[in-house]
C-alpha cells in the first residue's frame, strides 16, 4: 500500500479561528494507482494535496496520520519532511504553468533543483531527464530554453517531469490540466499515465474540478465536498453508479460532446457550499440534498459499503440496511 | 432585424521581442451573426477567438477587414456612435473575480452605466429595470444587491455581469470564455441561461475551448486554427460529420465521462553515449527555390503530433504586398488562409493547410 491517510485534519489558523479544510480525512491510495481528488473550489482538495507534502505557516496538522510505503509521514514536520520532497513525495502545484522562474534557463533550473535536494550523481539525472523528455516527444533543446519560449502545454510537461525526476512513490497533481486546451491536456493525462506505467511514479493523487479528465486518467475517484470526504470508489462506479447525492448531482450537471440544449436541459446544483468558518453540524452536504431527512442532522460516517465503495450518507447506508 | 457581420477580418500583432515579428492571430474570418442565434467558435490557445471577439467590441482595430453592425462599419463611429454601439454588444469575460473593482459593492457595475445611460430614469424606475435584469439571470435581488464581490459565487458574479449586459437590452452579447472558471455545479445554470436569453432573441457569440459546451448551446459552430477558420457550419453537421482533420483531433482529444482516451504506450528512446536522445526530427523540407526576402521561417507546436515544426509563412498579402519587412526574422504571413469549400448545405470546411 503506498499511501495511507487516517482521521486527518488540517486547519488554517485565521483571526476568526481555525478553519478546518479538511475534516477527518481517512483514504487509502495502492501502489499503482491514480486517485482523481474532485470536488467544487473550497472544498480543500488543493488542501489535502498541500498538506500531504507541505504545510505552509498558515496551516496547521490538527489530527490524524500519514504513513507512506509502511512509514510514517511526519506532515507536521517541515524540516524531516525536506529530505522526502521530491524523492518520496512529490507536487505539480496548481498554475504551473507559472511556476518556473523566467530568469534561469531550464537545465540551470534543474541543475540547482539537484544541488539543493543533495543530489550527487546530476550527470545521470539529467541524463535521465533528457530521455524523458524525448520520450514525451519534445526535443531536448528546451532544456537550453527560458520558460517563456516554451508554450503552456510545454512547460506544464516539463514541470512534470522535474518533478518526477527522482521517482518519487507519491505524486501530488494539483490542477495540471485546468488551463490547457483539450488537445494538450489528453497529452499531459497521457503522460501521468505512461509514467506510472514505467513506474517513475508509484501511485498519484490527481486534482481537479473537471470529472471527464478523472474518467479519462484515474483508477479511483474520491469526491470532497466541504472539507469531508462524501464518495471513494472506481472510476467506473462514480461515472456510471454514484451512490452519494453530491456526486450523483454533480455528475448530472455535466455537458456531454453530442448532448444540446433542445435534446435535454441540463441542471445545477442549487444553493452553494457552507462556508468553512462555522461549518454547519450534520451532513454538510444537508441544505442542497433533495433526499436529506431527519437523521442527517448527525455526521454520516465514511464508511466502505461495498468492496472498494466507501460513501458518506445516511440514506445510502440505511438503504443498504 | 440586427446582423453584426464579421467580413475578412484580419489582424496582425507585432511583438516587441524576436525582432518584431508580426504574428498572425485573424487571417480574413468572415461570419455572420443573426439574432436569435447563438455561434460558438472553438479553438485552442493562440487560434485568434479571443481577438475576434475584442474586435467585434472594439477594443482592437483589425489590420484589414471590417465590421458591420446593421449595415454601418463599426470602425466609423464617433465618440457618440460608440456609446450606441455598445448598447446594442456587450460582452462578459472569462474571470468574473477581476470584473470587479473588490473595494466597491457588486452593484457599482449598474451604477456606472446609469451615470451614461439612464440619468434620466427616477430611482424607482431603475431600481425596476435591476430587478428585472435580476430576474432574467435568475439571481434573488436581497442575495447579490450590497454585496461585496468576494461575497458572491463566481457564477453569480457571472450572472450579475450577464444583467449588467441586459440591462442595456443588448442585441448581440459576447460571451469570452464565460464559463470556464466555474464550478460544475453553477456551469451549466450560466449555460441554461444563455439558451433562455437566446430564445429571447438574443445573439450570442460563444468563444470557447470546450467543445461540449459549445455544442451544447449554440446553432452554428466555428473552428478556428492559427486566426483562420478551418471548419464552420450547423452544430450538429460539425460535431456530427467533422471534416477537417484538426476538428477532428479536438473531437478525440476532449475528454468524456462514458468514453476512454485510447491510450497508445510511448515507444522506447533511443539514447546515444553522451546521453543525448537520437533525434527524429520532424522538420519539413522547404520546398525548392530560395526564399524570399518577405517570407521567414516560425516555428508553429503541431497539435497532432505535439511536435514543434518548421514552417513559412507569407505575410506579405496582407501588408498589402509592398510593405517591407524590416529584418530578416520578422516576418511574414500570408495570410492567405486556406480556401473553404461547401461540404454540405450549411457546413463549410477549409482545405487542407
């Protein structure tokens, strides 16, 4: 098993509080496999992603624990954490396409990226670094290039590839195709999957707001909603038979390539999620469910229903009963 | 009857690096756009949608070309032309969260326009037309009206910039990429929207990346690559039958929840001693004959084969054919873009580029 997460909170200190982004987060990610992380903004699945390499001065672990290939993953600790980054877990942050500097070139870029991580043997790094490169079709000439000669779906590829470059066990990609074009974004999925298949990643936690790119690239899919976890389950399972209302709402409202607006309307969610500050207790979900009743004014444990199904509602969990 | 026509709009952009050289973003782009009607016009990043709707509403001037919003060129307005020009288009752009000056009240976005357009209205009548344009968006006055924009939903704030259009009782909306910064859940009311408005008799120009959401709203269909349209005609003819190679690489390439990607595993590189991956490039041959001084190499990313490539390109067409290109990187359109042929009634397609 490559990663294990149990009952993790992870708070943001503000002058009203903490906020809790997320609330009591138990999942678990096997070798091999790309967990799609969905759900709508503020629902803290940038945060869980964030907080599984990096807790940044606002945030604070407040429970719960990570263990990594059978260690522990000392979250909390920024300094134990350091030597890990990048071997052992690694991050495509969001907008990375903005992320490389514009006043190094690439290989000056990566060569420094080696020297800070304590990384000795670079000839062969970047050996490897260049085959990489080649084998996701572009020349290796971009390594001589300045970030701003490259084009977004470019620069997104080559950051994933300095990330992954010391084949780390957990990849952490935080919204890597959002703001590319549909033909760059199959070929960034695409290249998450080949590496995976090539092993130079064990296992991927893939985020985003956009399902269809899930239903393309990931094996499981984990639906957020409000700091909780509401769904966990294959790929197939959430597309095709969602069993938490969110996910069944959120599936419902997507546009489908052939579907028109005089074939069918399409519908929302109404409402918006709670806000964070003073969460509502219960099922959070609550005010937008048109199946809510009585008893979900208790939280809905996330619990396994079926093998390899885990879901958060009390409906479904009494209708299984 | 309104027609905002778009006739052989070209536009070149110079850049202030790379020696000046003149980037093609719109080569000769015809269309017309009726009311009631809703065009969208697909491409990727770089094709020219954003810029045909920028000059639609003025906010460029096209190097060639003209439009005409019922029947007047609107490069011939004056200062008082253009005040009603833009009560008739209007346009709502992709982020709704840098719309709004964050220190005023959402509302100010109305108030700014009653200043120009309605002073003559009483308080209560234009408190009326608000919340009738409110109405329209479906969006609850006590919900959005003294709010700060950081309290709204990004579709909300959508919504009151698509009321802030109707409140001008527009004719022709563009609609720049007005959905893709939101959330799933709030995305398709903004689309419902748009189809309400259309049947209202509204035209709506459309630009967008994503292909199921152009096809879900709009009537006609426009593909636009590198500033030139490759592929137009009915919605359901485009998506139904492409034609066009390229339409049809963007039909593969979009992502659908009940349809897998066919996923082809990469083949080995072959890596020399020095560690260097043999190259294969992929550069074409120049065709014979040496080059002539307007014309200048640049280099395009291919979207089939995510390959970069070598190509010429003319630009002296459009200069107009004696403009002198200044140095030797700087270059060169043709902007001749590829002929359209009819394939069928109501579906035109480019040849070959």
């Amino acid at each position: 098993m490559s990663i294990s997460v149990e009952n993790l909170s992870v708070a943001y200190r503000s002058h009203r509080g903490d906020v809790t982004a997320v609330d009591n987060v138990s999942f678990t990610l096997a070798d091999g496999e790309i967990m799609g992380l969905a759900g709508e903004s503020g629902s803290g699945k940038s945060t869980l992603g964030n907080a599984l390499i990096y807790l940044d001065p606002r945030m604070k672990q407040i429970g719960g624990k990570v263990m990594l290939d059978g260690k522990d993953l000392p979250i909390a600790d920024s300094r134990a954490m350091r030597s890990l980054r990048m071997t052992e877990v690694s991050l495509v942050p969001q907008y990375a396409m903005s992320a490389l500097p514009p006043t190094r070139k690439l290989s000056k870029l990566i060569s420094d990226l080696l020297k800070s991580h304590g990384i000795h043997n670079r000839d062969e790094v970047l050996a490897e670094m260049k085959r990489r490169i080649a084998l996701i079709g572009l020349k290796d000439d971009v390594l001589s290039k300045y970030s701003f000669e490259l084009s977004g779906g470019m620069r997104q590829r080559v950051t994933i590839i300095m990330s992954t470059l010391l084949n780390p066990s957990l990849l952490i990609a935080d919204e890597v195709t959002s703001a590319l074009d549909v033909s760059t974004q199959r070929a960034v999925g695409e290249m998450l999957l080949e590496f995976r298949d090539r092993g130079f990643i064990k296992s991927a936690i893939a985020i985003t707001h956009d399902l269809a790119i899930l239903a393309q690239i990931a094996d499981t899919i984990t639906i957020m909603y409000a700091g909780r976890l509401a769904e966990k389950a294959s790929t197939d399972t959430i597309v095709n038979e969602p069993l938490h209302p969110y996910t069944q709402a959120l599936i419902a409202s997507l546009p489908e390539v052939g579907v028109r607006y005089d074939q069918g309307t399409l519908t929302g969610i109404p409402g918006r999620p709670p806000s964070l500050v003073n969460p509502p207790t219960g099922c959070r979900f609550r005010d937008r469910c048109p199946f809510a009743f009585a008893k979900c004014a208790e939280t809905p444990p996330f619990e396994e229903i079926k093998p390899g199904h885990q879901v958060a509602c009390w409906k479904v969990t009494e209708e299984v009963k | 009857m309104s027609t905002l026509k778009v006739d052989q709009v070209s536009k070149l952009f110079r850049a202030t690096s790379r020696g000046g050289a003149l980037t093609p973003a719109l080569r000769k782009v015809s269309f017309e756009l009726n009311q009631g009607e809703v065009i969208s016009l697909i491409g990727e990043s770089g094709s020219g949608k954003t810029t045909i709707g920028k000059v639609i509403l003025r906010l460029v001037a096209p190097t060639s070309g003209t439009v005409t919003f019922d029947d007047k060129n609107i490069s011939t307005y004056s200062a008082h032309g253009l005040r009603d020009y833009y009560r008739n288009v209007q346009g709502v752009f992709q982020d709704p969260f840098s719309s709004y000056n964050p220190i005023y009240r959402a509302e100010r976005v109305f108030e700014l326009l009653r200043g120009v357009y309605f002073h003559k209205l009483s308080d209560k009548e234009w408190r009326e037309k608000i919340d009738a344009a409110l109405d329209a968006v479906s969006l609850n006055p006590g919900d959005v009206l003294g709010k700060y924009p950081y309290q709204l939903s990004g579709g909300q704030q959508q919504r009151l910039l698509i009321a802030r259009a109707l409140l001008l009782e527009v004719k022709v909306l563009v609609a720049d990429e007005i959905i893709s910064m939101l959330d799933a859940s709030t995305r398709v009311d903004v689309l419902n929207l748009l189809v309400k408005l259309k049947r209202a008799g509204l035209a709506i120009l459309f630009v967008t990346h994503d292909l199921s959401l152009g096809n879900y709203v709009s009537d006609r269909t426009i593909i636009l690559r590198h500033g030139a349209i490759v592929e137009m005609g009915a919605t359901q003819k485009v998506f139904g039958n492409p034609q066009h190679d390229y339409t049809r690489m963007l039909m593969t390439a979009v992502p659908e929840l009940h349809k897998k990607w066919k996923h082809t595993p990469l083949g080995a590189v072959a890596v020399a001693s020095n560690g260097h991956a043999v190259a294969t490039d992929v550069i074409e041959a120049s065709p014979g004959g040496p080059v002539a001084p307007a014309l200048a190499h640049i280099t395009l990313l291919d979207e089939l084969t995510h390959t970069e490539k070598v190509v010429k390109r003319d630009f002296r067409a459009v200069l107009g054919g004696t403009r002198k290109v200044s140095s030797k990187s700087a270059v060169a359109v043709s902007l001749e873009p590829p002929e359209l042929h009819e394939f069928e009634p109501d579906h035109l397609v480019a040849e070959p580029e």
